[in-house]
C-alpha cells in the first residue's frame, strides 16, 4: 500500500482564496430542492427539476468545452485553463480557492503547477460530498475531423481523454448549484484538478489538504467520458474499476564498438532484446490466471548508426494490474528479470521508476450498491446502469477513492457521427459527442444533492439513536 498521505502546511500556505467581486446578499433557493430536503417532495420531482436546469446550460457547456478544447495545456502548466475556470466562477459568484496541486517532481515533470481550483457550494458545513473533473491535456499531435472551429491552437497538444468535457460538465453543475445554494443542507465541494495524466494531481492536492478543510468530505464522485460505450448510457460497476499503474524505464549499458566487430563488444541491444523477450513471460508465469496484469513495452531506442553497435540503449514500459498488491508483485518480478537477464549478457542495467505509482480506482461497494448505482440509472438512458469490466487505463481519481468512500462512472459517448465519436482516449482522432455535456451537469447535481440528504439523514437517525439513553435514565 501507498504511504499515508499528509497535509503540507507549507503547500497549503501559498493557496490564495478568491472571491467574487459582488456578492448577493440573500443566496439563491429553489423551493423543489427546499421540498426534497424536507421530505415533502418525491426524487422523481428533483429528477425532474434538475433535468430542466441542465438542459438551459447547453449552451454554456458547448461553449465552454469548446473554448478549452482549443486551448490544451499538458500538466502542470495548465495556466490559461486554470484562468478560464477562475473566470466562470468569479461570473457565478462563487468563492474558491487557487494555488492547488503543486508539482513536487519539477526535476522529472516540467512545470510549477499550483493550478488546481477548489470551491465550495452550500452551507459550509457538514455533510460535505466532493465532485472532482480534471483539466489538463496530452502531448498528441490533434487529427480529428470536422472541428476546424474550435481546433487545437496549441500544435503537439491535445484533449485527447475527454477533460475539456469534464471541465466543462463540472463548471455546468456549478452554475446548476449556485442557483439553489440557499436550499442546500450541507456543503458540495468542486475540484477542479490539474495534472491527471501522469502527473498525480490528485495526490498533490490530497496532500495539500483538500479532503481535510473543514467540513471534510465524507464522499466522493467522478466521472469520466467513454467512446465505447453508446451515448447517454452511464456505465460502472462495483470495486475496482481502473487499473493500478507503474511506469518504468530500464538502461542497459554495455561495451560498444565497430558492428563488424561484434566479439569486442558487449551488446545491449541483444540484451534489451532479450529482456523484452523475457518480460512477456511476466504475467502468464507470476500471476494466478485468475489474477489480472499487463505489462507492455513501449519504447527501444538505441542506436545511431548502421555499423556501430551502441554503449547502450533504454526500454520504457508500463505495469498494471487490478490491485495494488499484484502491481507491487509484478514490480519486484520486472526487476528480478531485467537483472538477471542483463547479467547473463554481461551489461550493467539501471531501473527507476515514476514518481507516483497509481493505486488501482475502487467504488466503494457499499456505497455504490445502495446508493450510487440507483443515481447512475437514473440519469442513463437506458434506466439503468451498465455494468463494465474493469478496465487497465489508470485513473489517479484512485487516490482520493484509497481516503473516502467514493465512485466512479463512465458516462457513454460512442454513438456520435460528425465527427465519430467512438475512436478511443488519447487517440490522435478522438471526438466529444457534446449532447452528453447536459448529462454530466445531471448527474453530479444528483450525486451530490442526493448523498447530502442520505448524509443528514444518517446523521439525523444517529441523534436520535443518542438521545435514547438519556431519555430512559430520566424515565429511571
């Protein structure tokens, strides 16, 4: 298991707290949400009602995902999009707080970072629940068709995993919950993270204190948009959900020389070979074939000339696996292999790896049984959710599921066709179908208001569980 995570005071000093140039005085309410909070009121009139409010923000959804798609910023430099954000919700009245997510590793990942956003919604106190979307982009040359509008400006850099659609549907249910703030009861806290693929936003955050400012978030939800699953159905299932991950880099050094000449070398080429060779066996011969696991290499190089064998050549890859206990074990093997192989080849070999593994993603199977599954289904457009395996894509969502009960859903996009909308996340061609941007605002508006009322009413029914002793020793 990861090490525990702690708070850094010096990190969450440097957070600067902004607030909105003016401020209503009286909050805005909405008498359905006031009746769904007193009991007065069916779900199926705040399904309704909810419905409603995000349709009105379609436009501002399209326009906003559409704005930041032709703005990426990889991790840690997300400075424009962090801006951006900063801007809506100055325009909506909400206070936040900025200077979130500081890159700790400026020597292995360019960039300062510090452009996470977090804001609060609702009473300021407890229950509290946290909705997190990501924001930032991956270096991917963009190729899809039909967007010249709204095309990437930023060549080498794209929304290739759907994060402007989150940013976008995040910012929607915002707007969505400012307009009911003073019917809330409890506090709906907004994420807005930076540095997701790769990057460890999550952690950095989580370190910077964002699920211990109180009130402390006793759930949390994401979502994340999915090109193989048809549009509108939302798809989850319990326990894991994504995979854990490792990346890894491996030197092999050796003696180089003339290619002519191979007997007064030691090459680390054939020995690179050999140990991708031998890695394929990592899986199929460590792990039960009941267990799940991969590991893949995915750059070689070596080399610069027809007739000289190199001093040494460098594998990347990646390892996964469905719990962080099989990717532990996987790790200790892919060392195992790559030193023992590069010994018998007589090199020298040098493995280091990210700097923040990925703990697998986790529902919490309590939680989403009797409580998120029946949100998920009643926003899908099937009526109900539909269960996926689980998948080897990493998710760093998975640290802040590893501290609160939290889940995770897929919300389908695959069915658009102008341009197609089913080439899979980080391709150079992927699309958003934007009819689900309304979808996502639905659905973390429900999530939220719904797990406030279950909250309180938990915490309703533990009152007056405490007040039965005293009630009998008065009747004592």
């Amino acid at each position: 298991m990861p090490p525990a995570l702690s708070t850094s005071a010096a990190a969450t000093s440097t957070m600067k707290v902004v607030k909105p140039d003016k401020v209503a005085k009286v909050k805005p309410r909405n008498k359905v949400v006031e009746a769904f909070f007193a009991g007065s009121n069916t779900s199926e009139d705040l399904l309704k009602e909810i419905h409603s409010l995000a349709a009105t923000k379609h436009d501002f959804l399209v326009t906003t995902r559409r704005d930041l798609h032709r703005n990426p910023e990889l991790m840690y430099n997300e400075r424009m999009t962090s801006a951006y954000i900063q801007k809506a919700l100055k325009k909506m009245k909400i206070a936040f707080t900025t200077g979130w997510g500081v890159n700790t590793v400026p020597d292995r990942i360019p960039g300062e970072g510090g452009y996470g956003i977090v804001a609060d919604i609702g009473t300021r106190k407890e229950p509290c629940v946290l909705l997190r979307a990501d924001m930032d982009a991956l270096p991917i040359l963009e190729k899809t068709v039909n967007i010249d509008d709204f095309k990437s400006s930023n060549p080498g850099v794209m929304h290739a995993c759907g994060h402007d659609g989150h940013t976008a549907m995040l910012l929607g249910a915002a707007s969505v919950l400012k307009g009911m703030e003073r019917s809330i009861k409890g506090t709906i806290r907004l994420m807005f993270q930076p540095a997701e693929e790769g990057g460890a936003g999550a952690k950095r955050m989580i370190e910077e204190g964002v699920l211990l400012e109180e009130p402390k978030p006793q759930h949390a939800f994401a979502m994340h948009v999915n090109p193989k699953v048809p549009t509108g159905i939302v798809a989850s299932r319990p326990g894991t959900v994504k995979a854990a991950a490792e990346r890894f880099e491996i030197t092999i050094s050796g003696v180089g020389g003339h290619a002519a000449m191979p007997h007064l070398t030691v090459d680390p080429i054939v020995t690179a070979s050999s140990i991708v060779m031998n890695l394929q066996t990592l899986v199929s011969r460590s792990l039960s074939p009941l267990e799940s696991g991969v590991c893949s290499i995915t750059k070689f190089d070596a080399g610069s000339a027809f007739n000289v064998i190199p001093a040494s050549a460098i594998l990347r890859g990646t390892i996964r696996a469905l719990s962080t206990d099989v990717l532990m074990v996987l790790k200790g093997k892919v060392e195992q292999i790559v030193t023992s192989t590069a010994e018998m080849h007589g090199c020298e070999v040098g493995i280091t790896y990210s700097a923040d593994w990925y703990p697998a993603t986790r529902n919490d199977e309590h939680l989403y049984e009797e409580f998120s599954k029946e949100i998920g289904a009643m926003v899908s457009v099937s009526g109900e959710v539909l269960e996926v395996d689980p998948g080897m894509g990493a998710e760093d969502f998975g640290f802040i599921a590893e501290e609160i009960p939290s889940s995770y859903f897929m919300i389908g996009q695959g069915s658009g066709t102008d341009p197609p909308t089913d080439v899979g996340l980080h391709h150079p061609c992927f699309a958003l179908d934007e009819s689900i941007l309304p979808q996502g605002v639905k659905l973390h508006v429900n999530l939220a208001l719904r797990a406030l009322h279950m909250l309180g009413e938990i915490d309703s029914d533990s009152n007056a569980c405490s007040l039965i002793p005293t009630v009998l020793n008065l009747d004592i």
